[in-house]
C-alpha cells in the first residue's frame, strides 16, 4: 500500500472524493493545522513586548546573521 498526499482546492473536494471511492481508494481527510508552535508563540510575544531588532536593510540583516 501507498501513501498520496495531495492538496484539493476547496471547491473541487467532492468531485475528487467520489472519483477515488470510485476507484476503490481509501481516503482519510487530513486538516492543516495553521496553530503556530511554542517558539512561534515567544517570538511573536517578544516582538509584542518591543524586543524585537530593527535593521536599516537587508544587507545589515544578513550581516547581523553571518
């Protein structure tokens, strides 16, 4: 058995479900989970909280990174 992942525009997920039952093909709904994880979440409070570092560009940016 394989495993095929795909992404189905909104309006075209009927159609696509009943094709593949159809064909015989078990299919399980998988929801993405746009829920940001633990360091998104503390990056996103220090910016909040004025921690954040400014840059004049981007060249000063990747400066400050290499």
């Amino acid at each position: 058995m394989q495993t095929l992942e795909i992404k189905v525009p909104e309006n075209k997920t009927r159609l696509v479900k009943e094709f593949l039952k159809e064909l015989g093909v078990t299919i399980k709904v998988k929801k993405e989970n746009n829920t940001p994880n633990a360091d998104t979440i503390k990056a996103m409070d220090e910016l909040k909280a004025g921690k954040g570092k400014k840059f004049k560009n981007v060249e000063d940016l990747f400066n400050k990174i290499y």
